[in-house]
C-alpha cells in the first residue's frame, strides 16, 4: 500500500481521511492544513501520495500541483475539493492532479481515486495537452541567475492578471524571489503595468521579494 501525506485545513476532514487511508491498508507519514514549505515536507516525509484540498487558506493548491509535479514527479496527487466545475477539474488535471474527489469524501470515493491513479495516465495527458497551449501564449516563465522573468505575452486585462496571480502565488511557496515582469508592448509605459500589477507587486514585497517591471 501506499504512503500517504495529508494536507486538509478542515480537522475533521484529516480525521475521516486518516480513518478511511488506515481501513484501506495505507500509511499516513504526515497531515499539514496548509501547503507552505511543502518541498521541504516532501523531501523529508518521501509519501508516495498526497491528497490536496484545493481551497486552503490563503494559499492556491492549483500551482501547489504544479510545483509539486516538477519537484517530484513520480508523486501521485489526489485533489479533494468542494468543487465539481468541470474548467476547474480539467484545471487541476492539467497542472499535474491524478485524480479528483468532489467533497464529501467517503471511503469508497477513496477506494476507488487508488485503482484509478493507476490507470489514468493516458486520459490526464490528453486533458494536459489541450490546456497547455492556451496557458502557453499567456505568459512564459524564466529562471536567470536566480532572478524569475515572467513574460506577459497578453494584454493586461482579467484573466492575464489572474493566471500572473496564480503563477506568482505558486512561486512565492518556495521562497522569497526576485521577479521581473517582462510586457510584450515595448511601447507601454512602466507605470501603466506597475498599476495594473499593483496588488501582485505589493504580495511579492510582503513575502520578502524583489518585483521590478523590465524597462
């Protein structure tokens, strides 16, 4: 059976998951009801699965995925959400997710995520590809000399800021960085894009980073 690392920030959700994995044959080498510092937990814990809840506080367990997938990606994730939004799912499965469990959870739900992350490789890398392309020409994502480019290939407007959102809060798990934000229009001033990415700036600052927009 498999070792399991539980990350649910609702206590007696952790006690029924714990329950269930237990009566399945399972072990549990860890629960956190957050996702901060997870690298380092994983690197110490070695689970060989994670069930993720999607909304934890003040965190976003959609790039948690992702990052996560990068770091270790013989690791099998099983997301738990309230949730039964199909963009969502598909979201979660693109950015690495395994499986996804629709709250409420109960053992035969579980049962079966463990026979299906076997199985389901083929059916996630279809979904994976069909959102890749469009995540692609929204923004590119660099790493030079330990200073993170992200370049904005889209105008700023709701989604762009979004996904930029969601990309930084990823990020920011790891440690505090230095990030340069890179517009595709030479032409557009340095101010209108530091407004724009105003609240994404101060959030860097506020985790002890450096954010600069590319003159």
């Amino acid at each position: 059976m498999s070792k399991i690392l539980i990350i649910e920030d609702n206590i007696n959700i952790r006690n029924i998951l714990k329950k269930y994995l237990k009566e399945l044959g399972h072990e549990i080498v860890g629960e956190f009801d957050d996702i901060f510092g997870i690298i380092n937990k994983c690197q110490k814990l070695n689970p060989e699965v994670i069930t993720l809840d999607l909304y934890l506080k003040n965190t976003d367990g959609i790039n948690a995925i992702k990052l996560l997938k990068e770091q270790f990606p013989n690791l099998k994730i099983i997301v738990i959400s309230v949730s039964n939004k199909k963009p969502e799912i598909f979201r979660a499965l693109n950015y690495g997710a395994d499986y996804f469990i629709i709250k409420p959870v109960d053992k035969e739900k579980l049962k079966k995520a463990f026979e299906k992350i076997q199985i389901s490789q083929n059916k996630i890398s279809k979904i994976r590809k069909l959102y890749k392309r469009e995540e692609e020409n929204i923004l590119d994502v660099k790493n030079f000399n330990s200073t993170l480019t992200i370049y904005i290939k889209k105008p700023l407007n709701g989604k762009t800021i979004e996904k930029i959102n969601k990309v930084v809060d990823g990020l920011l798990i790891i440690k505090p960085l230095k990030i340069v934000f890179s517009y595709f229009d030479k032409n557009e001033s340095v101010g209108k894009i530091e407004k724009s990415l105003n609240d994404i700036i101060i959030k860097i600052r506020n985790h002890g980073g450096i954010a600069e927009i590319e003159k």
